[in-house]
C-alpha cells in the first residue's frame, strides 16, 4: 500500500513543480538551490570565472598549430585574456565533445538529445530567416560552419567568425570554393563601432555562445552589438528549467553552462535598444534552448 502511494505521488509531484515554475513570480526562484548538487555546479561556476586555477586538459595536443592567413585578433589585454581561456576550453574535452555533436556523431544518450535539439532549433531559425532574408548576416561563435552552410544554401551572405582556428579550418573545408566566408578572430572587431558602413551587417546569430562568458561579458557583448548598429539579432542559448536544472543537469557535461532566461532577456531590454518580437523554446529530454528573435526598437 505504501509503496503503491508512493508511485503514484510522483507524477503530482512534477505537476506541481512545473506548474510553480511556469508562474512568473515563482520563476525568480531556482529550485536547484535547494537541491544537494546545487554546490556542485557553483563550484564549477568558480572554475568557470576563474576563481579557482583550471588545470589545462591534453596540454600535448597543439590543435592551434596552423592559423588560418585572415585573423582579427582582439585588441585590448581583457579580450585577449577572454580569447585564451575560450581557446583553451574548446583545445580539451570541450573541443571533442562539440565536434561529435555538429558532425552528428554523438556519444551516449546526452550528446544524441543535443544533437536533435540543435537541429530543431536550426530548422526553426532557418524558418524564421526564410520570411524575411537578411542582406548579409554574421554567424557569431559558428563553430565549423554547420549553422553557417545551411544558410548559404537558403541564399543568405554569410560570414562566420570564431576564435578557435581549428574550427574555422573545418569550416572551409566543409563549405568548398563559393561557400561562406570564414574568419579566424574576435567577433567584437567585425562589429566594431568604426567600421565602414557598407560592410556592416544586418543580423547577428549567435547560437549557444553566450554559454562561453560569464553573465558581465554577456551583457557587454549584446551591448557592444547593439552598439555596430545591426538591426535584427537571433539569439539561442541553453536555459534552465525544470529538466535541465535538475537532476539533468548534475548528470550532462556541460550543464554549468546553462542560461538563467529571464536574467538575460530582462538584461537585453534594460541595456540595449533590442526588443523580443517573438520566442521558441526547445528541449528534448535534457536539452533545454531558448531562442528569440529581437530587433532593434526605432
């Protein structure tokens, strides 16, 4: 009797959870504080922000041997100390793991539900860019130009930039002569304030990137893009939840990395002119994504 109660308790008991996390005031709330992993991922959080010495992984692996000839390098000692420790996470298991995932060779059930969570949320991007295709479009972060390729091919201008040059080489070689354009580099230079007018861009994509700053060099980065002038900015980012916050999270390799959503959307329409026209969100089992699509007001 007793054990048949309990069975049957647990269903109402992730009702009521869900239903306390999708009220707005409740949302301010992160379950996952109360719970026993919570100081797991603060403790990677420290690590993340520096807090605590990060010894490097695979420090004999050199994937940064050969620099693509086109670099825009980063210009002042904070952004060089931001694109080393980027570098240096994606030079380990990090740079592993994203390989597996955008050539569609996962390994193990957690990388198989990003896997098709990616690609549900690039076929909604791709959907939403097919109504009203941009001139020339930046792909932030593109990684090895997977997002990058599948926009080419739906007619788009595109350019992609990421400052690990292992990745931009693969990205090359994948897109073949005609493809998109690739540069090796700090994404803040090609969208500096200065540039010249007619080379500017009218989208910024960035997908699962801001996963990679800490939440001030988030929030300075959205401004520095609103700064260049863009006009539209398609953002995608892993968000917590219900799913993803809990025991999902304590179990996936990257789950430290996940986005508080309302913390950066409230961050986005208080320093910046952007302003969500309209949201998708994603998730298959432990994979949770919020995308938007924001545009500049006036």
């Amino acid at each position: 009797m007793f054990s048949v109660l309990i069975f049957n308790s647990v269903p109402i008991l992730y009702l009521v959870v869900e239903a306390w996390r999708r009220v707005p005031v409740c949302q301010e709330i992160s379950l996952g504080r109360y719970a026993p992993w919570y100081h797991a991922t603060q403790v990677a959080s420290r690590y993340r922000n520096g807090d605590i010495p990060v010894r490097r992984r695979n420090a004999r692996e050199n994937v940064l041997a050969r620099e693509p000839p086109v670099v825009v390098e980063s210009s002042t000692e904070v952004d060089q100390e931001l694109t080393e420790r980027i570098r240096s996470y994606y030079e380990g298991e990090g740079g592993r793991r994203w390989r597996r995932i955008e050539q569609d060779r996962p390994r193990g059930y957690l990388e198989q539900n990003t896997v098709i969570g990616r690609r549900r949320l690039h076929d909604q991007l791709l959907s939403w860019l097919a109504e009203e295709p941009p001139c020339r479009i930046l792909d932030a972060g593109c990684g090895l130009g997977t997002l990058a390729c599948e926009m080419h091919e739906a007619g788009i201008s595109v350019t992609g930039v990421d400052l690990v040059p292992a990745f931009i080489d693969e990205a090359r070689r994948k897109a073949g002569p005609g493809g998109p354009t690739f540069l090796v580099g700090d994404l803040r230079r090609l969208l500096a304030v200065d540039a010249d007018p007619a080379a500017r861009f009218d989208a910024v994509v960035l997908t699962e990137v801001l996963e990679d700053y800490d939440s001030g060099e988030r929030h300075e980065l959205l401004r520095e893009i609103a700064q260049s002038g863009t006009k539209r900015l398609y953002l995608a980012f892993r968000s917590t939840g219900f799913g993803s916050a809990g025991l999902w999270q304590h179990l996936a390799v990257d789950a430290e990395r996940d986005i508080s959503e309302i913390e950066l959307l409230r961050g986005i329409h208080l320093a910046t002119p952007f302003r969500q026209r309209r949201q998708a969100k994603i998730q298959v089992r432990n994979y949770r994504a919020h995308l938007s699509d924001l545009r500049r007001d006036g």
